[in-house]
C-alpha cells in the first residue's frame, strides 16, 4: 500500500532560466501534486519559494532529484510533515497540578509526600488511588515483529509504540508509556516486565515476535496481579470477531454452522482461532506454509501442534485452493497474494473474506470484489477496517476502571460483541460491518461491557462509581456478589 506524504520544499529559482511553470510540470511527472505555494524571497533575477506538494512517500527522493536536474532551479531546504509531526517525540509527561510557591512544593514532594508514601506501604493497594498506577500502561516491545517492517530493533520502534501511546489517551484518556527493551531473551524480558510493573496498572505487549511472545504473555498472566494484553494477537482476534459477527447477521448464517479456514498461524492467525472457537465455531481449518494442519501430525512447531490438535475436524488435507472449498469465511493474516480468485469461486454462497495481511492483503481488494459478498481488509482506503484501535483502548479504560486482575476470554468476548453492535441493522451493509476508529461510541461501549464481564467472572477488584448507585441494578449485584468494594 503506498503511503502519502506532504513536503514542503524551498526551491530557488533563477527566473532568467526557467518559469515556476516548468517546474511545477517537472514537480507533476515525477509524481508530486502541488497543492501550495508561498513566496519567500523575491529579487530580480532570482526567487526562492516554498512549495507543498503531496506525493507517495516512496517517490520522494525522485522528485528532489527531478526538480534538481531542472537547469536554473535548486531545492534549498526539503521538510516532510510526517517526520515534522515526530520531531522531539510525540507525547511528554506533565504535572497535573502547577508547583507556584513552597506550599505547593512541600504537598507534592518533601516533606508532604512522606505521609503518601507510609499510607501506602501500610496498604499497598492505596498506590491506586494516590498513584498514576490506577491509569498507566507501559507499551513494551522488544521491536522483532513491527507491522510491516519487521525486526527493526527497540530505537527504530520507539515511533510505533510513542503512537500507540498517543491512541490510548487520545480515545480513552489512558496514560501509556512506551518502553522498548533492548533484549530479545525471554527470561530477561519477563524480570524486566515484573520489576517495572508496581508502576503500570496494565502491561500492552507490542510486537514482539512469535513464538516468543505466546510465553511472554502467558506467564506474564500467571506472575502478575495486572492486566497483561498482547494487542498483536488479542487485538486482532477481537475486532475479527466484531467483524464477522455483523457479517454473519448480514448474510443470515449461524456462527455454529459456518466453515472457516484460517491462513497464517503465527500470533494473530492462532489468537483469532481462539477467539472464533470461543464465540462457538466448530469448523475451523488452519492453513501455514505448509499446507492445512492435521490433527496429530507433528510440525516441529509448538504453535502449529497446538492448533492442528483443535481444529480441521474433518482432517482435511492440502494447500489453501485444496481446503478452502466449501468454506464460508476466509481469514489471512498471513501474506500478500496467497489467495487466489479461483478459490473465492470454491466457496459456499454469500463468501466473506477478511484479507488483512498488512501493507498488502492476501488478494488485491479489486479482483476479489466480484466474487465475495463481505470483504474486510487492514487497509484504510478499502471500507470494513479491521483495525485493533477499535479494541485495546477499551479495553484497557474498562480492565483499569474496574481494576481488573487480568483480560480474560470472556472480557476480549465481550469487546467484540460491543464493537459490533454499534452498527444498528438500518446501517449494516457489505461496505459497513465494522464501525469507525473515530465512532465515539466504540470506547465507551467497550469499556461498559469489559467492566461488566470482569465482574461478571470475579476478576474485578473495584466498584466503578456508576454501578454503586440504583442506574445498574444488574451490575451492582453481580458486584456485590463477586468482589469487595474499594
């Protein structure tokens, strides 16, 4: 998927040579749309200009090089607005409450802050209410699996995850904190993560390679007493589900009854395998590089063991066009080109397919739109996103609300059901299965039915003020019922 990008470049012109026409013209065949211009020197013989110009950020340095071939123009200063938008980082930390004299001072730090700091150790679980821990998530990666990019290392990540940050607080008033660690161990991630964590009120794992990154999250889960989210696999899996669950209400099939067949079993293929057998489908068939997995074959793989013993019941056999007949939904997350136009014919009637392989979807968009009913894609410039925004910031609003002790299958459940009744039936259509990532509705709604799953399965360790007054006497019960009061 090509990226556009705005620059500005200052350019002097030597009018005795050439017109600002043929350089807009030279500008326009290598690639450049101008959109503005701004004088800012003008003498005589020469002139300097800034000139906006959009462009696919790929073709960036060929329309340097083309206005610089013009004879009697030169680009003098080059600025991009998306490395503008990143200059000094994106997010910084700032006090709440001004320091403007002593008395201030003696509150927030010596002497006042001692008192603070006994009630706490006499109560450790105060660190919530006198602490940004109550709504503070570290973004941790080791930067191995960075969409699109790849292992490009924990500096070249900190963009990614300073971005992630931005998300959480922009759409859920959640302060995140990225951290990229300098390790790819296992173990030493796992006692960083643990000695860092009295600080966070919830750890989102980032892009972090498979398979390491199934025993990171897993026994992160079991050593911590805080919401552990692995948003590559989980987040994936439950805005899939939100997705199909409005794609399955359009075409009137039953989650129960459909096939499915799952291509790319790294973290996200094997978390949405997860979350699509807890939603209640039976049929599922995982297909990898080396062909649909056989329950009791050995791969050689723990993952790919794993998955081949719960799913392809009928024991199915082949590549992706040998297994995909029949099937009722196609889900990638695997690569580009991978599903053919052939196979969408080898489908059941009314086929959905979520190709959402990321830059480039598993077939092109335009030469599967003729044979499938749905189409979702990770793409921005294709309708039906499915794009993870529209999860973990709820999620984590809800689990820290309710101080969650971990994000459990029913929570992550809950999610997807709430991002996909956000669509009423008068709007579902095959171009909207999916609501936007700027919705306001989808946060809240989130959050609500994460906080009330949490209590409903005993891992919520508080009482959010709406469900201690007479509004929600379902949740107010199940709270009385399943927890303390803080």
């Amino acid at each position: 998927m090509s990226i556009t990008t705005s620059m500005i470049l200052r350019i002097e012109i030597d009018k005795s040579l050439i017109t600002f026409g043929e350089v807009a013209t030279a500008i326009h065949h290598a690639g450049g749309d101008l959109v503005a211009m701004d004088m800012i020197r003008a003498g005589k013989s020469v002139i300097v200009q800034d000139l906006t110009v959009q462009l696919n950020a790929e073709d960036d340095q060929q329309l340097i090089r083309a206005v610089n071939a013009l004879k009697g123009a030169r680009v003098v200063h080059v600025s991009d607005s998306t490395f503008l938008a990143h200059l000094g980082g994106k997010i910084q930390v700032t006090p709440k409450t001004p320091i403007k004299n002593r008395e201030d001072l003696s509150r927030v730090y010596t002497p006042g802050v001692a008192r603070v700091c006994m009630a706490i150790k006499e109560d450790p679980q105060k660190a919530y209410t006198l602490t940004a821990k109550r709504n503070t998530v570290a973004v941790i990666t080791d930067g191995t699996a960075v969409l699109g990019l790849g292992d490009i290392g924990p500096e070249a990540s900190m963009p990614v995850m300073e971005g992630k940050a931005m998300l959480f607080k922009q759409f859920a008033d959640v302060d995140a904190f990225p951290i990229c660690l300098q390790t790819k161990d296992t173990e030493e991630i796992l006692q960083i993560v643990k000695a860092i964590s009295p600080t966070f009120g919830g750890i989102n794992l980032e892009d972090i390679s498979s398979p390491r990154c199934f025993e990171i999250e897993r026994r992160l889960q079991e050593e911590l007493d805080i919401p552990v989210f692995h948003d590559d696999q989980h987040g994936t899996a439950v805005v899939l589900l939100a997705g199909l669950l409005n794609a399955l209400r359009l075409v009137g099939k039953s989650i129960e009854q459909i096939r499915v067949v799952v291509c790319g079993i790294g973290a996200a293929g094997a978390a949405c395998i997860g979350m699509l057998q807890a939603a209640g489908v039976r049929s599922i068939i995982a297909v990898d590089r080396c062909g649909a997995l056989v329950p009791g074959s050995a791969y050689g793989n723990p993952t790919l063991d794993r998955i081949a013993a719960i799913t392809n019941p009928e024991r199915r056999q082949g590549g992706l066009s040998e297994v995909i007949g029949g099937a009722d939904v196609f889900i990638g997350v695997s690569g580009p080109g991978v599903l053919k136009a052939s196979d969408l014919r080898l489908m059941a009637k009314d086929p959905i397919v979520f190709a959402m392989a990321n830059p480039e979807p598993e077939i092109d968009p335009e030469l599967a739109q003729p044979w499938v009913r749905v189409l979702a894609t990770g793409r921005s410039d294709y309708p039906n996103q499915i794009n993870n925004v529209l999860c973990f910031p709820g999620i984590f609003r809800g689990a820290l609300d309710c101080r969650a002790s971990c994000i459990n299958e029913e929570m992550k459940l809950a999610a997807a059901g709430a991002i996909a009744s956000i669509v009423m039936d008068e709007e579902l259509n095959e171009q909207y299965i999916i609501p936007s990532i700027f919705n306001d509705k989808v946060v809240p709604r989130v959050r609500d039915a994460v906080v009330e799953a949490a209590v409903r399965t005993g891992v919520a360790r508080r009482i959010p003020p709406e469900y201690q007054s007479g509004e929600n006497a379902r949740g107010s019960q199940l709270l009385q019922e399943n927890m303390l009061m803080y």
